[in-house]
C-alpha cells in the first residue's frame, strides 16, 4: 500500500497542481489527504488535486514520486480508476 503522487505540471489559478492517489483503496487515500490537510473539494472521484505546496508536504509525508503513467497504472491495477464520465458524476453527487 502506497501513496502516490505525479508531477506538478497542471496549472490553475496561477498555481502548479499535481494528483494524489493510493495504489491499494480509497480509504487508504482519503485518511492521508485528512491527515495532511488536503481540503475534501479537492477529490476527484478517484484522487486528490494538489497544489505543488501540498506535493511537499504528501511527500515528506511518505507519498512516493511517480510518473503520471505509473500513478494512472497504479490506479488501474487498483481497480479504483473511473472513467472520466464516472468521475463527472461523482462530482456532480458531491455537489449536491
């Protein structure tokens, strides 16, 4: 069981963002985010946009640097990834 992090190559709000994900559950996954103080509107149905700030902090943590294949592969192997109209739903029930 392993958290996993990629680049942060994903700009918005003239910030650097990255994805933060488990390799084995999503409980694994939303305890870390709780634990490192990853607000929940940052879930994305199967991982957690993160700022570049909060990359340092999950990887101080124990989060492991992965490419952004191998965190996709990792979520696949999980069986956790979503489809992207999956994850849109998701979201749209979060809102709620």
């Amino acid at each position: 069981m392993a958290l996993l992090v990629d680049p942060a190559i994903w700009p918005w709000r003239g910030h650097l963002f990255c994805h933060l994900v488990s390799d084995s559950h999503l409980d694994e996954l939303h305890a870390f985010a709780r634990w490192i103080g990853v607000p929940p509107r940052a879930y994305g149905g199967d991982h957690y946009d993160i700022s570049l700030d909060m990359r340092a902090i999950a990887i101080e943590e124990g989060a492991i640097e992965v490419t952004s294949r191998e965190l996709v592969r990792a979520l696949y192997a999980a069986g956790i990834r979503l489809t992207a109209v999956q994850r849109s739903t998701s979201l749209q029930h979060r809102s709620l």
